[in-house]
C-alpha cells in the first residue's frame, strides 16, 4: 500500500466517525480506491466482491454507465436548484415514474434526502392528517417488534426496543405500542395465530393510534426476518376496520429487492403512506420519497393550517432525482425479475446447506437476499475479515451474516460470493 494511504487511514481512524463506531476505531477502516459492477478495489489493489449493495441501495452495481451519463448530462444542465416556489423536470419525471410503479392509489409525492427523513414525513403526514380531522389524540404510532424505521428521534422511538440499536436512547424517545413481530416465515400460509397480538393491542389502543408503521414481508436493519404476506394482508385489513392508517417502509424493500418491484406486492395492499429510499437513485447519491393517497393529501389540505409543515433545503436535488430516473428506467429496462430468481434459486443451492451446520441457527432466502443467522453474536468481526481474506466484503451485523448483491452480479462473482461467504462461516466456527 502506497505511503500515502498509511496516513490517510490514519487521520481516518484519529478523526472521523463510521456508522456506530468510535474515534479512534479499534481496527482501521479499509480504504477504497474504486469500484465498479460488483467489484470493489481497496487501496493496496486488492479487489473484493461486494455482497452488500452498500446497504441494499447499488442494485446496478457500481458505476454504472448509463447512470454514470445521466449524471454527467443533469449536472451540466442544473445540479440544484431550490423546490421552494420553484419546479423541474428531474422532479416531475421522477414522481410520475413513482406514481405509476407504486401501488395504485399512492400518487402525491414528497422527496426528501433520506430514508430515516422520509419515515419523519411519513409520520408528519399521518399526525396532520388525523389533526385536520379534529383528532388530535390520535398521535402515537403502532408497529411491531424487530423494525428499523431509521436513526432519527421519531424513528428511533418505532426501532425494535429491546434488541435495536437505539436502547440507551429509551428515556428520551415518545413511547408507542409494539406488537410481537410476526413469527411465521415467508413461506408459511397457516397462520398460527401469530397476528393476535398486534390485533389485541390495536383494538386496546386504536383511539390514540395514528398510524400503523411496518417494513413489508422484510424487517432489514432490526433482524433480517422475513414473515409471510398474509400477516401484511391481515395488518391492513385491521388499520382499515380500526381507522387507523398504515405507513409502508419499503426503504430497504423498493424496487425490487424481494422479487416484486415493492413488498406491499406480495400482499397486495396500498397502504395510506409509502416510504422509498436506499435503492431509489441506484445507490449513487442520497434521495428518499414518501407517497400518499389523496385522501392524506385532500384531508392535510382541507385542515388547518392546510399546509404539510415540511421542507428540507436539499428536496428533490434535481440531480438525485435524473439519477433515480436513469436508475428505474434501466431497472425496468433489464431482466430483472429472473436476474432475482436466478440470484434467489444460487442463495438457496449454496447457502441453505448450512443449516445443518453446528452453530447456524437459521439460513433463509428470499429474492436477492441471503442471511446465514448464527447461534453467536460475537463472530461478526472475524467473519467480516476472513471474508475479506476470502476476497468477499461482507458487513455482519451481530448474529446475522447476510448479503445483498447488485441485480446484475455475473454469475461467476455470485458463486465466489457464496464461496467465500460459506468458507468464512465455516472456519469462524469451527476455530
Ligand atoms: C435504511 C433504512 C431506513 C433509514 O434510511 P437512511 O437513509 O439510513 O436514513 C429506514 N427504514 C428502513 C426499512 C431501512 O432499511
């Protein structure tokens, strides 16, 4: 490794935070020159296959170069310009391709910067939405247990309370009502009576509730669980009888990730508010959106004071929005679907093996994701660098070993993803 980047790491680890990290960390970071498809060069060369869509937003992988041109082209033209009284085409383009992909029904669109913000608005929109209809007691929120809604205060307040990572935060964050989380998995179609909880606590609670918030078929961040659509089908049937509404977290979910463009697909639901995020610009630059029905929209606007309270300075950066617009239409523009398949029907072959392995808990697929769950919380680490040993970048987190490739990872990088992910469990175990 070049001299340079010695120091550069160096004033890295001294000086600036990593997400839930300390200064200085621990072990170093390790540093990126480039990356481009599924493959990630480090600093001394090494290359890496990337399992992670950097947190499940580079669908297209790295670079890509029809993205790569649509950025060029909207910076020439206008990387910015305030939303304020002002509009543009990127923004316009971008909601309409959002209204139409969406659930039917979802077609009023606020772009914000990111997924924790979009999930902000979300609840805003649910809180002026009942404070129009003269129902102010309806503030607090519903959702069920191993969520990750985000890391700001409101939506720290929905993350799961015992196991997220927000726990030391408990005493200064609004109290809500959590349900059991849904325990039967994807796959399962009785239903075990696994909904009863959150029914109970709905109809104990329902006046003071504004809104239902949930992560669709997929809880990400506080578990990797995937649960089965009847249970969503179900929640939503409950939020219509009870009145209350339902926010739909498909930050992590959109476009898709589970094998239909958005989750809510698999139950075929809209709820009241869709939130989007991570994927939306293909993992290139930050941009969020949160949708609603007109019933939200007409309601906030018949209320007092008739305006939705927000408005981030940076809303629909018209260069995030040309970049979600080159990254939909290439989405739509590829196969997909059967890319997923292809990429769900390896996880399964190489992966599910393991179940049988002493000291894995669980081994689950579903669309483009993987998750090897372990007995231990403590190997994360280790398995994070024998992968990276095994020439594979992963990110663990605590028991959960899991990945998220791009769409359009070449069959061969797939099999040595698998390989080395398989490998790196193994010997961590096994030592
Ligand atoms: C990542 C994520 C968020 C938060 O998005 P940020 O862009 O990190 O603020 C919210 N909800 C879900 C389901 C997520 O996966």
């Amino acid at each position: 490794m070049q001299n340079n980047w010695h120091q550069l790491l160096q004033f890295d680890q001294q000086h600036i935070w990593h997400p839930y990290a300390k200064i200085p960390s621990t072990t170093p970071m390790i540093g990126v020159q480039k990356a481009k498809g599924s493959i990630i060069t480090l600093a001394d060369n090494k290359e890496l296959i990337d399992g992670m869509s950097s947190w499940w937003a580079c669908i297209h992988g790295y670079n890509h170069p029809t993205i790569q041109q649509a950025m060029h082209e909207q910076i020439e033209q206008m990387p910015h310009i305030m939303f304020g009284g002002l509009t543009h085409q990127p923004a316009i383009d971008l909601a309409k391709r959002l209204v139409k992909l969406t659930p039917l029904g979802l077609d009023k669109v606020f772009f914000s910067d990111s997924g924790s913000v979009a999930v902000e608005v979300a609840i805003k929109m649910a809180l002026q939405y009942w404070i129009s209809l003269k129902k102010p007691q309806k503030k607090q929120l519903m959702t069920v247990k191993n969520g990750y809604h985000g890391d700001t205060f409101a939506t720290m307040a929905i993350c799961d309370p015992d196991n997220g990572m927000h726990a030391i935060f408990s005493h200064a964050l609004i109290q809500h009502h959590f349900a059991a989380a849904p325990q039967m998995g994807f796959n399962k179609t009785s239903d075990n009576g696994d909904i009863n909880d959150f029914k109970a606590l709905l109809s104990q609670h329902h006046q003071n509730i504004a809104a239902v918030v949930i992560e669709p078929i997929v809880q990400g961040a506080g578990g990797m669980r995937f649960y089965r659509p009847d249970y969503l089908k179900q929640v939503c049937q409950l939020c219509q009888s009870y009145n209350v509404l339902l926010i739909a977290d498909e930050i992590a979910t959109g476009f898709g990730r589970t094998g239909k463009l958005f989750a809510c697909e698999w139950a075929d639901i809209t709820p009241d508010i869709l939130c989007l995020g991570k994927a939306l610009t293909g993992g290139n630059l930050t941009l969020a959106a949160t949708l609603a029905t007109a019933k939200i929209s007409e309601t906030i606007s018949q209320g007092n004071p008739g305006l939705l309270m927000h408005g981030p300075t940076f809303m629909a950066n018209p260069l995030a929005c040309a970049t979600a617009i080159a990254s939909i239409d290439l989405l739509l523009a590829s196969p997909w679907k059967e890319n997923i398949r292809g990429i769900e029907k390896h996880l399964q072959q190489e992966l599910l093996p393991l179940n049988k392995f002493s000291g894995v808990k669980d081994v689950r697929v579903l669309g483009a994701i993987g998750v090897i769950e372990l007995d231990r919380a403590d190997l994360g680490e280790k398995i994070q660098e024998l992968a990276v040993q095994q020439g594979v970048w992963l990110r663990p987190f605590g028991s959960l070993i899991y990945t998220m490739p791009a769409y359009n990872i070449p069959q061969a990088q797939l099999q040595q993803l698998t390989d080395g992910m398989v490998n790196a469990v193994k010997i961590a175990l096994s030592s």
